[in-house]
C-alpha cells in the first residue's frame, strides 16, 4: 500500500502518507485489543464484585484480606 502511495503521491508526500496510515493501524488494532479485553472483562466477571463482598458477608474473607489499588 505504501508503494502506491509512493506512485500516486510521489516520493516524499507518499511516504509520509504511508507513515500516517502505518501509525493509524496500528492504533486501530491496539484499540481493538483493549476493548476485546475490556468486554472478555466484563463478559466473565461480571458478578466478581458482588461474591467477593457476599463472601465478605458470611465471613469468609475478612475485612483485612481486601484487595488494594496501586
């Protein structure tokens, strides 16, 4: 694709262009394995909250054993 870019648009122009659309890509694809993860996420713990804090409830976990944010 570059390399029509490069015939189309002339050396210079056409490699930029490609460089663009290279980085443009990249960051599509990058996006679209975040937002699978982001829904494979909320898809299979979906309810990791609410057990933890029932398992909170009957005891057992305890309130030290709560995971903290870094």
């Amino acid at each position: 694709m570059i390399g029509i870019l490069r015939i189309c648009f002339g050396n210079v122009f056409g490699s930029i262009l490609g460089g663009c659309f290279t980085i443009y890509f990249a960051y599509e694809s990058m996006r679209n394995v975040r937002d699978f993860g982001e829904i494979t996420t909320i898809t299979l713990l979906s309810k990791t909250s609410s057990e933890y804090h029932d398992l909170q409830q009957y005891g057992f976990i305890s309130h030290c054993d709560e995971p903290t944010a870094f």
